[in-house]
C-alpha cells in the first residue's frame, strides 16, 4: 500500500477510532444524550459542515441556538471551544490531505501567538459572564464586512495574491487583528477565523480558498488553546455530554461531507454561502436581543428592510454570476496547481 492509498484511507481509520470510542463512552452520556440532546448530532453536522467549508467557526451556529434554548452563554462558549477544537481540528487535517498548498503557512505561528494572547487575557483576566452585547456587536461588524464583499463579488474584483512577505508591517497587523480575535474566542467562542478571512482577502487581496482554509485551521488552533485554558482557569465544569452529544455529526462533517461540498461548490459560493450565515446571524441576534429594549413593531422597521436589501443583493449576484461564470479565482482544486508560500 503506497502513501497516497493511505492518506486517501486516513478519514475512515479515523471515523473508525472515534466510533469505537464513542460506543464505548456511551454508558455514561446514555440517558442524557436519549433524553434531552438527541438532537445534536444533527446540529453538530451542520455546524461542522459550516465551521470547515466557510470561515464561520462552529459557534456562529451553536451561540444564537443553544442560547435560545435558555444554555448559559458561558457554557456554550466553553462548549464551541470544545467542539472546535474536535470538529475543525478533522477539518484542517482533511484539508491538509486534500491540498496543503491551501494553507499560507508563515502567518499561522505569529498569528497563534497573537491569537493566544488574547485568549489569555479574556479568559484568565478579563471574563465576562454574559457575551450578549459583545455577540450583537460582533455580528453587525461581520454584517458591515459582508457587504464589502457583496460589493466587490458584483464588481468582480480579483484576488491574485498568493502569499504574504512577512515585513514589520505585515507581522504588526497580523498580530494586532489576532490578538482581537484571541480576545473574541475567549469570551464567545468565536470570531479569530471570520476577523482573519476578512483581513487576508480585503486587506492582502490573498485567494479565497487559500484564505479560507488558513482561517480554519486557525481557528481550530485557538479552539484547542481556548479550551485548555477554560480547563484550567475557569471554575465551571466542562459541558462533556454536549460535546459527546455532537461527536457524531461532527465526525462525519469534519472528515467527509465538508471537505467534499467545498470542492463541488467552488470558493464563489462558499464566499456567498459564508455571508449568508453571517447576514441570517445578525438578523437573528438583532431580534433576539435583550440588551436594547425594543418593541416588535421597531424590530420590524428595521429587520424586514434589511431582509429585502440583502435578498435583492443576491438576486443581483445571481444574474452576475449567470453572466459571468467564471466568478471568483481561487477554486479549492485551482489553488492547488500554484504555489503558495
């Protein structure tokens, strides 16, 4: 058996490994998971089909609903840690496996480091018990950034770079943007991966694919960092039966669906995929919000003008996108072929 037969066969040892595991666990999460968390193998599929196709990490779906159904935020913030560093941690190997050239390598290490930082501070210093207000904030910042790529998907612009020079500048702006979003992690379990996308194809012009799969398997890193440092400093207990509860559908996601779904749709829907979900995020954390009193008649006002706007932006992308086919560069194959620094 050559090399390649084995790494094109290293997802199903995996799934296999972990399988056996869970069935050997299932004695002590059995009446929680049957009783009350049947769902969330389902939620986790989704979740971890999003969180390794898209720079939207796991908790931009786990966060709105888990919250909605009364979880305390903190414990769903220590969860999509959990879970992340599981789910996207499969996802980063499996896209290693697909096409490393995907992942720009020199930025990742300053990058943790800054990331790191930040987890630090907000979780060992600085907690805060309910990220309602800092989540609402995140979403309309992300909401703001989707237009600019709204924009430019319309205008067709191009993304030709492919690596970045690592000057006193770049390394700067790396390490200030993933010290924000260490800082994010910590408190909402989210938010290092959409901040890096954002600032590695509007700032760098770098390929989307590429840019994607950097931000993923930098999220997966501050997951792993996140939750060992909720481990240790936090006084609340892990919540181990939520992340059992969702190993199954994160397995199959991480390992197979996502990665598969990625290629078949190219970097073009994935980017219209992507803020999509931030845009329904948003909406949803806007009228769900209890930190500014508002009456449902003022949600309306302001919810349904936005839902118009954003379904005529996409009717417009569509016909864009008819007419012009060849969309985006970056194709997750595509990249594959250049060398990526």
């Amino acid at each position: 058996m050559n090399l390649r037969k084995v790494k094109d066969r290293s997802p199903i040892f995996i799934a296999l490994l972990v399988a056996l595991i869970w069935l050997a666990l299932l004695p002590f999460f059995y009446e929680q998971f049957f009783t009350t968390l049947y769902y969330m193998p389902f939620l986790g599929a989704l979740a971890a089909t999003i969180a390794n196709i898209t720079p939207a990490a796991a908790g931009i779906v786990y966060f709105p609903i888990l919250t909605h159904i009364d979880m305390a935020p903190v414990t769903v913030t220590q969860f999509s840690l959990m879970i992340q560093a599981y789910g996207m941690g499969l996802g980063t190997f499996r896209w290693f496996v697909l096409n490393r050239k995907l992942f720009i390598f020199n930025v990742i290490p300053i990058s943790i480091a800054g990331g790191l930082l930040g987890e630090i501070i907000s979780i060992v210093f600085l907690p805060i018990k309910n990220p309602e207000l800092l989540t609402l904030v995140f979403n309309f910042i992300a909401f703001v950034f989707t237009q600019i790529i709204f924009f430019s998907l319309l205008k067709n612009a191009q993304y030709p770079i492919k690596s970045i020079v690592l000057n006193w500048v770049n390394r700067s702006i790396l390490f200030l943007f993933a010290f924000i979003g260490g800082l994010l992690c910590g408190w909402i379990g989210f938010g290092i991966d959409t901040i890096f996308y954002f600032i590695l194809t509007i700032f760098f012009r770098i390929n989307p694919a590429a840019s994607i799969v950097t931000s993923i398997s930098l999220m997966a890193a501050m997951s792993v960092t996140g939750t060992v440092l909720n481990c240790i400093f936090q006084d609340m207990p892990l919540p181990f039966s939520l992340f059992y509860s969702a190993i199954p559908g994160v397995t199959f996601a991480g390992l197979f669906f996502a990665a598969y779904i990625a290629v078949k749709m190219g970097s073009r829907n994935i980017l219209l995929l992507f803020t999509f979900f931030l845009t329904i995020d948003f909406l949803t954390a806007l009228w769900n919000q209890g930190i500014f009193p508002m009456s449902d008649l003022l949600k309306k006002m302001i919810i349904y003008p936005l839902g118009f706007y954003m379904l005529a932006i996409h009717i417009r992308l569509f016909i864009n996108n008819y007419n012009n086919k060849d969309g985006v560069p970056g194709d997750f194959n595509a990249v594959g072929e250049v060398e990526i620094e």
